[in-house]
C-alpha cells in the first residue's frame, strides 16, 4: 500500500509571516468583512502594513474589523501610526474618533511628542480628547500634562476633563491647582462637584 | 433645542428611573447626585454598549447619553434603541460638549428627544429631566 497523503493544511495554519504582504493587502478591501477581519489581523505582523491599516480604520464601517485594525495599529505602533490617528481625531465620524482615542491611549511613548500640540489645539474639541488620550495614558508625565491644562486653558469642558483625568492619576501635587481652579468657575455647578470628588480621591490614595 | 413629545408613564408610577450614559466617572457621579436629590432612581453605564444592554433589560422613564464614548457612541447607541420595538419609546436626553447645529442635528437625527450642552447646570439638568418623565421636582 503506498502512501497516503493528509490534507493540505488549512489556509489558518499557515505561518503568518509566510502569507505575502500584497494579498493581505487585497483582502484588507475585500467586500466580506469575515476576510478584512482576518487580513487586519494577519497584517499586524507586518511592519511595512501600517499606513494601510490607518487608511481602513478610516474607511471601514464594520465594528468588528474595526477592533481587530486597532488591535493591530496598537501592535505596531510608532510615532509615524501615532501622527496618522491624531488627524482622525478632526473627522465628523464619531466611531472613528473614538477608534482613534482608544488607540492612542495604548501607545504612550508614540504619542507623547503630539501631546503637547494637540493639548493646546485652537479647537477645544481637539484639546478635550487630547485629555481623555492622557487621562488613561500610561505615561509618567500624564499628571503634568493635566495640571498644566487646569492651571492655563480658558475652556470649562477641557478644564472639567482635566479634573476627572486627575481624579484617576493625579497625585497631591495636583491639589493646589484644584483649588485655584474653583475660583476661576466659581458658578459652576459641575466643576464644583468635579474638584471636590477629585480632591475627595486624591486624598484616599 | 428641543423635541419633546408625552411619553406614557412607567405603569409602576412612583420613582421614576433614568439610566445615565457617560465614560465619565465624575460625570456620572455629578448626575446621579442632582438627579437622586431630585427623587429619581438612577442607573449607570459606562459606555454605549453597556447602555444599550441595560436600556433592554429593565424600563427606564429617561435616558441621559452622553455622545462621545469608547466601545459605542452615543449616536450608535440611540439609532440602536430607536431601532428596537421594545425601547424605542423610551425618551433621551443627549449630552455633548459639542454646541454646533450638526452636532444637535446629528442627535435629532439618531433620536435624541433633548440635546443639551455640557456643562449642565443642576437645575437646568432636574427641570429637563421633570419636563420629560412628568415627575414632580422634590
């Protein structure tokens, strides 16, 4: 009896440094999601893939590419993949602005060189998720970003972000800033109850 | 800037139960605080997913949505609940710091009954919520 051969493996067996960059690069744009998702997927192996990964995020509509692009966009992030996210953060599409928060937020040493542009953006939009990126930043600089913005920025909304960013990474060297913040909102019931909560929490740490 | 329109009570007339959606810790804290002084019953989420899910499991006489929010935004969320026989009736108030017509149109458009602008005042927050739901200010 002579040999029997087994099947040829299957398509998710291959190695994926062995599946060719080009026909990820097709199946990115394919017009089933199930193929974009697994080509998003595969191309977070490749270093060479990550401006096309940025420019399906921009276009893709399904949630679930979406994740799998951020998932690998966070894989192989760099400052260059840092810079093309923060221009999404401008776009009027809602789940890509927020895809493009949520991405930053896990590339810390990527973004920081941004950060202090985008923190002073003319547009206090831009400066509010500029502070949500570094409330959750895993940064060691990320309560001086924050104590900087209440100490200067003019704009309640991004001064009120600040605050709930320092509630969750400030420390007591945030604390004289809070105070002096309440006199400069002195009507405002939020920011009022915001500074006492982040008071409130510094001082449990 | 508003499309109010009466909504049927919760046939369990006495508290009357909204459901808050913001990724802001602070920010859910603050309407708790205003609305439970104001005799409402109040239940969190803490994103548009979570808020979506809730919104099914249990009746709410108002939905407080904030729009920017990681997983599902406030938009998503509220075309999501407009889209369900169950819960579409249920009203919302959307939150946003952003003031500009798109912004309130955007909302309108996805389902919003309310759009206010962040930061909102805790009266201005306890009469809006009295006006939609038919409570009683306390």
């Amino acid at each position: 009896m002579g040999l029997v051969k087994g099947p040829p493996p299957a398509a998710e067996a291959v190695p994926l440094a062995a599946r060719d960059i080009d026909a990820l690069l097709i199946d990115l744009v394919a017009p089933d999601s199930g193929v974009r998702r697994h080509a998003a997927r595969d191309l977070g192996a490749h270093p060479d893939a990550a401006m096309a990964l940025c420019d399906r995020l921009q276009a893709e509509t399904s949630s679930s590419v979406r994740a799998v692009l951020l998932t690998s966009l966070i894989r192989r992030q760099s400052p260059a993949v840092a810079a093309r996210l923060t221009t999404f953060l401008r776009s009027d599409d809602t789940p890509l602005r927020n895809a493009a928060i949520e991405a930053l937020q896990e590339m810390p040493d990527a973004v920081a060189p941004y950060l202090q542009a985008l923190l002073v953006d003319p547009d206090s939009d831009i400066r509010i998720f500029a502070v949500n990126i570094v409330a959750t930043l895993r940064h060691r600089r990320a309560p001086e970003w924050l104590t900087v913005v209440i100490r200067s920025d003019a704009h309640v909304n991004v001064c009120a972000a600040a605050v709930d960013g320092l509630s969750e990474v400030g420390g007591p060297d945030a604390l004289a800033d809070l105070h002096a913040l309440r006199h400069r909102f002195a009507d405002n019931d939020f920011m009022e109850f915001a500074i006492d909560t982040a008071i409130r929490r510094i001082g449990q740490d | 800037m508003s499309r109010v329109e009466p909504f049927a009570r919760n046939p369990n007339d006495g508290s009357k139960r909204v459901l808050v959606v913001d990724d802001g810790t602070t920010m859910r804290l603050f309407y708790r605080s205003v609305l439970e002084a104001a005799g409402f019953v109040v239940e969190e989420a803490a994103n548009g997913v979570e808020g979506y899910e809730k919104a099914l499991a249990q009746p709410f006489d108002l939905m407080i949505i904030d729009i920017n929010m990681p997983k599902m935004d406030g938009y998503s969320m509220l075309r999501a609940i407009r889209a369900d026989a169950a819960v579409r009736a249920t009203p919302a108030v959307t939150i946003s710091t952003e003031a500009g017509d798109k912004d309130v149109i955007k909302a309108f458009e996805a389902g919003a009954n309310f759009y206010m602008v962040k930061p909102v005042a805790t009266r201005e927050l306890t009469e809006i919520a009295c006006l939609i739901t038919g409570a009683r200010p306390q």
